[in-house]
C-alpha cells in the first residue's frame, strides 16, 4: 500500500512445548501455512527464529515481517484528501469470514476457544499476487490519492484511519460492497476481515483509470463512497442511515488508558542467583543442548520456504542475518529477527535492551549498519498490573537500547491479551531490524570458511546464567537475572565487526547468544564441517555463559595484527584463542578438554526438530 515491492519476509514464530497436545499439529500448519502463501506470492523467506517454552502451549506467536523497496518520491500513505473524491473498494469480495477477528486477538481465550474458529480470516495467496502487481501499476496512473488494505476490523479501520489522517469525512454506500454470499448486515460488511481487499481514494474524474488496471488483472473494483469535509462518517445500506458520527472518537480523540503497572510479588525469587551445576561432560551437555527444539537447527522449517526466488538472496536462513542484493547498486541489505522471551520474562527491561541489542550485533556478523526497526510487542492482559509492568519495562528497555545503538524505529503494532485459562505467555517484543551493506564485496560467513585461520574471541565473559538455554534445557531451572546488556560495549562491537568486514580483514563472525561460546563454536563448524581447536580461560560451565557484547571472528594469520589494532583501538577485548582445521572441536577449558566430533554434532543438531515432530 505504500507502493514498495516485497522483496523478503522474516517469520518469528514461538510455540509450546513439543509434547503439548496439538502441538506438532499446530508446527505443521504453521509452517505450511507460511510456505504456501509465501511461495505462491513469489516473496522469498530468508530469515526468522523459532522457540518452543510452555508459556505459548494455549496461544502460540505467527509475527511475520516483509521488506519492501520503494522509490522515496513515489511513496503512498494511507491519508485520505479531496473533498469529493470516490472511494474505491477492489479486491476480493467480503464475506463473513474474519468477522471480530480484531475482537479475538484482543481477547483471552479459554476451553470455549474453538467455536471462535469462524472468526479466522481465509486466505488466497493467488489473488493476493495479482492485488500486489495491480497496484503498483495502478499507482502508476498517478490518480491514487490514498491507499489501505482492509486489515483488523476490516473496512471500519481503514475508512476511519485514513480519514483521521487526511482531517475529512467520508460517505458510504454499503449497496455497492462486493459480497461473497448474500445477506451479510451493514454491521458485518464493515467488520469484516476477508483477506486480499484494498480501499483507493482517487482523484476525482480520473477513477476510470485506476478501475480499468485492476479489471485487466481480473479484479472487483467498485466505487462506494466519497470523501466529505466535515470530518463526519456517513454510512447508509438499502436506503437506511446506518451509522452517522464524528471521525475523532473512534481514532485520535479516543481514550488513553493509564494503567497500574507493578512488579510481580515473586520478582526476587524469580531473580535469585541459580546454582549452576558444573557438567560432568562438557561434550555430552553441549550434544544434548543442540539437539533441543530451541537450539536445534530449523532447516525443516526454512527448506518448505522458497527462499531465493526473486535472485536477491546472498545470505539466505542459518546465519546470523539475511543478505540481499540491491540490484543495480554495489549495496546490500541485511535482516535479522530477535528477541529471548525468557530473558523478558525474568528482567523485560534487561529483556528488551537484549532484543534490540542482539538485532544490532547479527547485523554487525554481516557488515551492516541498522537503518530501521519494526517490533511486535506480544504481552498477556494489560488489565494485569503485572503485566502492564512487562509492558511498560520492556519498551523502556528497548527505547533506551534504539538510541543508544542508533536504530530508529520506525513502524510496529502491539498484540495483548495473549493468554489461556490465566496463563499468559511471557513477555515476547519480537524485533525485526533491516541494516545496509555499503558495499557487498566478500560478505563473511557465520561457518568457518578456511582452514588454519585463526579464532578470536572478541568481548569478555562474565558466567551469567540467568535465564540460560543451558539451565533451563539440562537442569530445568528457569530464574535470575538475565545476562546485563552493556550498550556501550554493544556499540563497540558492533562497529568493530562492520570495520573489520569492511575492509576484507576476516572470514567469518559470530555472534555469541543462546548457549554461549560452546554453541556458537559448534554452529560456525556445521557449514563445511571444519573443525578448530581452541584455549579459553573458562571454566566448564562458562562455556555455556549467555554474555552479552560477545562475538568471535576468523581471519588469516597475516591480517592478525591489523585486527588486533582495530579492537585495541576502539576498545573491545580480544583474545586469540586458537585456529580452525580437522574434524573434531578440541575445546581447552580450566581443567578439561571439550572434545566432540563435528560430524557426530551436527547429526544430532540436524535431525533433532524432525525427531521431536515425529517425522
């Protein structure tokens, strides 16, 4: 609606634990679901994240994100003008599907929960293509005014969002709606929320125009109203005024709730120190943490999605970040999606500074500068004190992380009442952020590329477990207080990382997150199965440390002293700690060796999804 081309989506996707009943039902659908749209679109999926916790076992997440490209001069809003101008309404036809859809998703849901099923909105991928290719052609007639899609509450939303906007009014004829089925009421044609339908407001006089694009693509296009001055709606069906009201009430003039906002009760016991255990076998426990449905690998998933088509991607699922080729320019655009619900669950300020932060640090793996910042803010129910706190602490968190990293955000949307039976899931600020590569060159790989380059770990450790994939999946405690987010040291690094790719320094880079350095080492030897052997000053334990600010980079021995120069320089710790080469990862710790076999760890990293999933 903006006219921007979709080039890539990004899904973000949490569900409950594998065993929950309907869960692998539910896995399935989801992820055909957005494989069928998707590929039948022609928009490629190069990039998300999956989790599994029980808090999602009665409303698991489907946050999707899409980039598009548009030129700056020819950018559309949704902001209606021209008094007397008609409102267009083209796409598919309205029907009862989706009816309250806006009122469910802002609801609880309990064991009644299936008879709301109705209520779900019915997609067709294939007309949503040719409403995609019609519009960007209709746009370029130069007779659109204004442009919405029919999203959440359907037409309602759009005509009385696009006319706040604009400051008019607008008139309908509800008659002269294209229905699916005969006999829906004015009240369920505005509230419908039947998919693939946009609302034009064109200039006056040239409305042919615009209507003869979308008949050629095979569309409905129907003029059903007007736009008025008086900043009034005006909507009439079979002769009779159905509603006639002020445009302010229901948008910018509506009421601002102030909620009470308190922490929970529990919240130090929550965040007492844990004990953490000291494995026995450090290779044992890192094979074990791989082969959870959390840090497991999602190939499953990403292979059911095209994930080149369009020939942008450079850098597609598995990394750290998504690349894509600007076309035409020496330029690359990079997306990543992030947040770790259990980290909000137990800090959400801490939570959201770590969202943002890590969002930065993948795209500083691959070159790249943030431009932009979407999110989707999924809290249980803002009545709760509690978690109107969650709320409240994760956007603080995340506001100061945006400014302090230089990530302007610049859309989002907020979806409460997540929860089942009183069970809300945990605090989940899904951030989805887009950078630009100045020049793609030779963009690094999140696998070790080359034998005999050296390893350096880049930030230090400081053994902090709360909230760690190593305590919740090998012990089951869940408590502390998540890993401290250092946003200076953020900054550093994240500007380190892009100077070093920039200037062709290093081969690979890594970000260390979930699982810590154990797990990213293992991750980065599972692309050309080379291995490395390494020396830290850590403890068995601490190599599973979640540390934030931390990431480790590869490069010949020749371009060593230049990278160590580069980080004395801007003030980030570096150690070298060893070199890439062999089958097995060789891990010296404080009193042991981490020794495992890689091909032995990416077998049971590989088929661990598929294996809890039953396929």
């Amino acid at each position: 609606t903006m006219g921007a081309r979709p080039i890539a989506l990004l899904d973000s996707l949490r569900f409950g634990e594998i065993d929950a009943p309907r869960m692998r039902s539910l896995v399935d659908g989801v992820v055909r679901g957005i494989g069928t749209y998707g590929n039948c679109v022609g928009i490629p999926t190069v990039g998300g994240e999956t989790g599994f916790h029980a808090a999602y076992n009665g409303n698991i997440l489907v946050n999707a994100f899409a980039l598009g490209i548009a030129r700056r001069e020819r950018i559309f809003k949704a902001k209606a003008a021209g008094v007397g101008n008609p409102i267009l309404y083209v796409g598919s036809r309205t029907g009862r599907d989706g009816i309250h859809g806006a009122t469910m998703a802002s609801d609880s849901f309990d064991a009644e929960s299936e008879k709301k099923r109705p209520t779900v909105q019915v997609g067709d991928p294939f007309t949503e293509k040719v409403l995609l290719e019609a519009c960007l052609e209709a746009m370029r007639t130069g007779a659109i005014v204004a442009i919405q899609d029919m999203g959440a509450a359907g037409l309602t939303s759009s005509a009385f969002e696009m006319a706040a906007r604009g400051g008019v009014g607008f008139r309908l004829d509800l008659d002269r709606v294209p229905l699916r089925e005969p006999g829906l009421s004015a009240y369920e044609m505005m509230l419908s929320e039947s998919q693939e339908r946009m609302v034009i407001v064109a200039q006056r006089g040239k409305q042919e125009a615009v209507a003869k694009v979308f008949q050629r693509w095979g569309l409905e296009v129907s003029t059903i109203g007007e736009v008025t001055g008086d900043a009034r709606a005006e909507i009439r069906h079979r002769g009779k005024l159905e509603a006639a009201m002020p445009i302010g009430p229901l948008t910018d003039q509506a009421p601002i709730y102030h909620r009470p906002a308190e922490p929970p009760a529990d919240l130090a016991r929550r965040q007492a120190p844990p004990e953490v255990p000291t494995p026995d076998d450090p290779a044992e426990a890192l094979t074990r943490l791989l082969a959870t449905p959390e840090l497991a690998s999602k190939e499953w998933i990403w292979r059911q999605y095209d994930h080149s088509v369009r020939t942008n991607t450079v850098v597609g699922p598995g990394g750290d970040a998504a690349v894509l080729l600007l076309k035409g320019t020496p330029t690359g655009l990079a997306l990543t999606s992030d947040v770790n619900p259990v980290y909000c669950g137990l800090d959400p300020r801490v939570g959201g500074r770590q969202a943002v932060a890590e969002a930065v640090r993948n795209l500083a793996c691959v070159g790249a500068e943030p431009v932009g910042l979407t999110d989707c803010l999924n809290f249980g129910n803002p009545e709760n004190p509690e978690i109107m706190w969650q709320f409240r602490e994760c956007v603080l968190g995340m506001a100061e992380a945006c400014s302090a990293l230089g990530a302007p955000v610049v859309s989002g949307n907020v979806s409460l009442y997540n929860e089942t039976e009183g069970r809300s899931i945990l605090p989940t600020p899904t951030v989805a952020m887009v950078g630009v590569i100045p020049d793609l060159g030779d963009t690094p790989d999140a696998h070790f590329a080359r034998v005999g380059d050296r390893i350096l770990l880049l930030g230090e450790d400081r053994s902090e477990f709360g909230g760690s994939a190593y305590l919740r999946w090998l012990y089951g405690i869940e408590q502390g207080k998540p890993p401290a987010v250092d946003l200076d040291a953020e900054a550093r690094l994240a500007r380190l990382l892009r100077e070093l790719i920039g200037h062709g320094l290093i081969h690979t880079a890594h970000d260390l997150a979930e699982g810590g350095l154990a797990v990213a080492l293992a991750e980065s030897t599972f692309g050309a199965g080379i291995g490395a052997k390494l020396d830290v000053p850590l403890g068995p334990a601490a190599l599973f440390s979640e540390t934030q600010a931390r990431a480790f980079v590869t490069c010949t021995p020749n371009h060593l002293d230049r990278v160590m120069e580069s980080a004395t320089a801007l003030g980030v710790p570096l150690r070298e700690v060893g070199e890439t080469g062999g089958e097995r990862l060789d891990v010296g710790f404080d009193g042991g060796r981490l020794v495992a076999d890689v091909e032995e760890l990416r077998a049971a990293w590989s088929a661990a999804l598929p294996k809890a999933l039953g396929l």
